[in-house]
C-alpha cells in the first residue's frame, strides 16, 4: 500500500481521538506521516488499548476451549505491545510484519533466551491457526496443558513489556 493520502490521515486521526475503531482496512494503518509527535501518545494507546482486548479474548478463547484461535489471539497481544513499544520508541511507521522477533529487534530490545523462544513460538501460532496446510499439526499440538502454558508466558512477557512504557 502506497502513501496515505490527506483525507485518510485526517479520518484516521478523527477515529483515534475520538476512541472509534478503525475500519478494518485501516486496521495496521496508522498516521505516522503527520503530526508524530502530537499524535504518538494515541497511537501508543492505540496498540496498547487494543492489545489489551484482544487479551481477554485470548482468555475468553481458552475458556471455551478453542485453544488454537486462543493462541492466535495471544500472537496479536504481543505483536500490538511490541508495535506500541516502537511508536513510543522509533516513532515512524510501524513495520508491517507478524515477525514478533523481528519487531523485538527494531527496538533492541534486550531479550532472555527463553523470551527469544517465545517469540519465536508465538509467532508460528500466527501461521499455524490461519492457513490449512499447518492447521491439522498446530490442532494436536493445542491441548489444554500446552494452550494454558503458553498464554501464561505471553501474559508475564506482555506485563513486562507494559513496564517500558
């Protein structure tokens, strides 16, 4: 997608001051162009505010049992946190990437070996829940235990990074 023009920035802008969802074809575009500094706190509550529902559906997911899409849910949470942590951080336009190592990496953050392995990991439950030729392996793999453990990990990891703001 090329530059954003005027009028989508200024409707982006609107949405975010006055708290409305964006329409899901701006939903990973975010005006960075413009007014950064004016507009870097509501950015980062952005990605944060989001990042915190998208947790309780996360839970609400386990609750039901649906450990794969619960999963799934759990990348977004850690892929939002780190997208916040590079608009407060970097403060340019936010890469469009899954590659939750990768986000970590824009922002150098400093990472245990097991915080590495869960990026690593939580990453492929953003491919593995969404495209058929993973799916039947990532279904066996997604017991209760498993699910239970790695949400777990992904909460200590989101309440880590939630103190770097």
């Amino acid at each position: 997608m090329g530059r954003l023009s005027q009028s989508e920035i200024e409707f982006i802008t609107q949405c975010l001051k006055e708290g409305k969802p964006l329409p899901d074809s701006y939903r990973y575009i975010i005006p960075f162009e413009t007014k950064m500094e004016e507009n870097r706190t509501k950015l980062i509550d952005y990605w944060l505010k989001t990042a915190g529902e998208d947790l309780k559906v996360a839970d609400h997911l386990f609750e039901k049992c649906d450990y794969t899409w619960a999963l799934f849910i759990a990348h977004l949470v850690l892929e939002k946190v780190l997208k916040g942590y590079y608009a407060k951080e970097v403060g340019k336009q936010v890469p469009y990437s899954h590659s939750l190592r990768y986000l970590a990496q824009q922002v150098s953050l400093e990472l245990s070996e097991e915080q590495k392995e869960l990026l690593r990991t939580a990453t492929r439950f953003n491919i593995e829940a969404r495209y058929p030729s993973e799916k039947s392996d990532f279904y066996k793999l997604c017991t209760n235990d498993y699910a239970e453990g790695y949400l777990k990990r992904i909460k200590e990891f989101y309440q880590w990074m939630l103190k770097k703001f």
